[in-house]
C-alpha cells in the first residue's frame, strides 16, 4: 500500500516551525549523508513527524536547485549541520513553477524561523544563516537565472541521474524529470470483492469529497484520483478493507498478469507465484480480482509481515488462504516444491526511479552503479524463475524505475538467453510507463500518464 502524499503544514500550525525546521534539516542532512527517510522519519517525535515529513519531501525536491544557490551566496561549505540547514531554508523559499507546490511559507516567516531554528541547532551560525538567507531574498531573480544554467539546479537531480534519462529518452528527458518535481496524485485502488471505483465516487461525494474515476481500459474501472489527498483513516471503508491507496501504474501488474483468465491443472486452482512480494499491494491485487493459489515471497522476513498486515486489512486471508513465505526468489532449491506455476509476477528489485516524486530521497541516495548492480539481480531472478513457469504459463516482470536498463534492455537481454521459439512477448505488455504528459510513445497509458509512476512492464508467455 502507498502512502498519502504528506500535506504540508499551514502556517501557524503547533509545533513551531522552527522545531520542523531543525528536524527537516537533520533530514537533509542525512539523506546526503547516505540513509534514507524510512529510517529517519520513524526517530522523528511523533507530534512533529507528519510536518517534518512533507517539509523533508519538499526541500528535497528542490535540493539542487538549493544546492546551486548555496554555492553562489556562500561558495565556502559550511559544516554539514549550518549547509544542512541553508539548503532547507533555500529549497523552502524556492520559487516553483506554476504546476507545482508552491513555497509553503512566506519568505520573512520562513527565514525568520530559520535563523531560530540556527540558534537552536548551531548558535554561532545563526548570524551567517541569516545573512544568507536575506542576500538570497535580495538578489533572488539573479541566483534564480544563474541556477538554471546547472543542469543539477535546473532539473533537480544529481548530474549522473539526468544523465541517464536524456539518454534513455532523448525526446522526453525534460518531462520525465520535471515530472519527478511533482506532487503525486492520491489513488485508490477499490477492493473488487467489495465494490466499484464508481460507486466509490459518488460515497466520496456524499461526504463533499471530490475524486473521479480514472478512465483507462488497463484500470478496470477500480482506479480513483483524490482530487485533494487525505489521511487513509479519514476515508470511508479503508479500516473494513474496501480500498487500498495505490499508484494507477501499480494497479495495472494484476490485470496484465491474469488478463483472459488462467488455466489450471486438472482439481486445482492456477498457482501463482508472487516472486517479490513486500509491501503487498500487487499481492493483495491479485487475490482481489481471481481465486487462485497463491504463494508470495519475500527475503525480508519484516517486510513480509506488511503483506500479512495488508491481506488481514483486505480481509482475504481467510478467503483465499495465500502462503507467505520468507526466501530468495533466485535460489528456489531452498523453497520450491517442485510444481510448476502457472503465472509468476516478478516485481523485480530496481533503483525506483519512476516513483521519485513519492520518494524523494531516492534520487540523492541512488549512484550511477546501482544500475548496473540491480540490473544483474534482476537477470538473476529471470534465469531461476522462469524454469518454474509450467509450459503455456505467463511471466510478468515489472520494475518501478524509467531506466532502460532495467526495463526493455533487461527483456531484450533475458529473450535473446531463450532458445528460439521457447517464449514471446505479449503485445499487450505496456513496456515502459513514463509519469508525464508527454509520454512515451509505446505507452499505453495515453490520457492517464501524469496520473501515474514510471513503470515498465513486459509480460511473457512460456511456448
């Protein structure tokens, strides 16, 4: 399940914003100094965690564009908590682009706030931080202009990360990457055992909250857009199982996998096996829309529990009895029973670049090699999954990134493995989901595409 994208908090609100603004910035600092937000905002005291939380996601948004700044008004580096601290301020003060979130405070309250959250954070340094700060208000159109000559302040990724994606899409580089400076939408997957996205709709509407069908064939008429986002628990039925939160390019890996129904062996159910399981949205997907008997995997035992929280929310673990179990999907001598499947989703680890407008962090954390590292797990898991796969079965390999490499070079790569005539490539399969308006041209998202994350999805029949 997806987490709401964190509002922002008003101004005025408790806690002070200083208090934010010094956690924010221990958030900056960490994240560029290698960890990332999940392990960071859980030691966050929970009255300030929610505030701290969508300042964090915005300031990182942003953070080259402040990184650029800070080097132009103050081109020595200050130590790591002072810099950590200017660059919050900065990305905070941000002029945005008329199509995204706007500066969540005015500029005297946020640099007033900020030279408090100094003395409270490093004293000697609040005079230096409110010197910068008040030079950059000073001189803004100018550090603006000057910034947009830096790709990293310009696009607001690292220099390697634009890199990549001019090159993997030399005709819709710029939008991929303004994308990622977005807001996501909210939206809700609808339980199909329990409901529609239509009637969903119009229950929202009675409480006076807009939201609106997604129309898009590949959604199945399940897929809601919040028009403003919410807490879960303010949503009706959430608790009871109704509807899950999850991105319209996620909720299209069930549909693509089961489309035109699934055989089975004489008896049984089809086996379907969930090869990276964890969080469970896909999982819990898949049981929502067919009775089959399912087994989901995952290495990471904890985050398996998740899967099992979400299927106990869903209410199908009792329906549909689905195995969880903890394991490498690559070595399946250690937990294969030695029946084929029928289909196999394979949600395959990746950098995550297409789903950085949600997690920000992403983009300062991942290194050029990770591309390269991963690529080759997810050809690890390809060669030991796909022996598994009965003949006639159907294989789904997804990734949540807009890297070729990790998409349709990987397929590419794995079919020219096979021997000739042993497999092909539906052409159903969307291949690569860009998060923009201006899509790619084999997506086929169409009228959907800013509505949802990058993906790449290619769906593979056994001969």
């Amino acid at each position: 399940m997806s987490a709401a994208p964190p509002a922002l908090p008003a101004t005025g609100a408790s806690p002070p914003l200083a208090r934010l603004l010094e956690h924010t910035a221990d958030a900056v600092q960490a994240v560029r100094g290698g960890r990332s937000l999940n392990d960071i905002l859980p030691r966050v005291p929970p009255e300030l965690r929610p505030g701290v939380q969508a300042l964090s996601f915005h300031a990182l948004r942003w953070l080259g564009s402040a990184i650029e700044a800070r080097a132009q008004l103050a081109p020595k580096t200050p130590p790591p908590a002072v810099d950590a601290l200017l660059l919050t301020a900065l990305a905070l003060l941000w002029p945005t682009p008329p199509d995204a979130e706007p500066p969540p405070y005015a500029e005297h309250t946020l640099v007033d706030q900020a030279v408090a959250a100094a003395r409270l954070r490093t004293p000697a340094a609040a005079a230096f931080v409110n010197a910068v700060l008040r030079r950059f208000l000073r001189e803004k159109t100018a550090v603006v202009q000057a910034v947009q000559h830096a790709p990293v302040g310009a696009f607001n990724h690292p220099l390697w990360w634009i890199e990549r994606v001019k090159r993997d899409w030399p005709q819709h580089w710029q939008a991929v990457l303004n994308a990622a400076n977005r807001r996501p939408p909210m939206t809700l997957r609808i339980n199909a055992r329990r409901g529609t996205g239509a009637a969903y709709v119009q229950r929202l509407a009675a409480l006076l909250r807009d939201a609106s069908l997604i129309d898009d064939a590949g959604l199945g008429g399940q897929a809601v857009v919040l028009h403003k986002p919410c807490p879960v628990q303010q949503l009706p039925g959430f608790a009871e199982g109704e509807l899950s939160v999850q991105d319209a390019a996620a909720q299209r890996a069930a549909r693509l996998l089961l489309q035109g129904g699934l055989l089975a062996a004489a008896g049984g159910k089809p086996r379907v096996l969930d090869a990276c399981a964890a969080p469970g949205g896909k999982t819990a997907h898949l049981l929502e829309l067919a009775d089959v008997d399912l087994l989901a995997l995952d290495s990471d035992p904890l985050r398996l529990a998740r899967v099992q929280d979400t299927l106990n929310r869903l209410q199908l673990q009792a329906t549909s009895n689905p195995q969880l179990r903890a394991a490498d999907a690559r070595q399946p001598a250690t937990w294969w029973d030695g029946r084929p499947f029928d289909a196999i989703l394979l949600d395959a680890p990746c950098t995550a670049s297409g789903i950085v407008r949600r997690h920000p962090d992403v983009r300062w954390l991942r290194r050029s090699e990770d591309i390269h590292t991963l690529a080759r797990i997810q050809a690890e898991l390809l060669a030991a999954l796909w022996p598994l796969l009965a003949p006639g079965g159907r294989l789904l390999y997804a990734t949540c990134s807009v890297f070729v490499p990790e998409g349709q070079g990987q397929i590419d790569a794995f079919m020219q493995r096979l021997p000739p005539g042993s497999a092909r490539v539906d052409p159903a399969s969307p291949g690569h989901l860009l998060p923009s308006h201006d899509n790619a041209p084999q997506a086929s998202a169409g009228r959907s595409a800013a509505l949802q994350d990058g993906f790449f999805y290619a769906l593979i029949h056994k001969l």
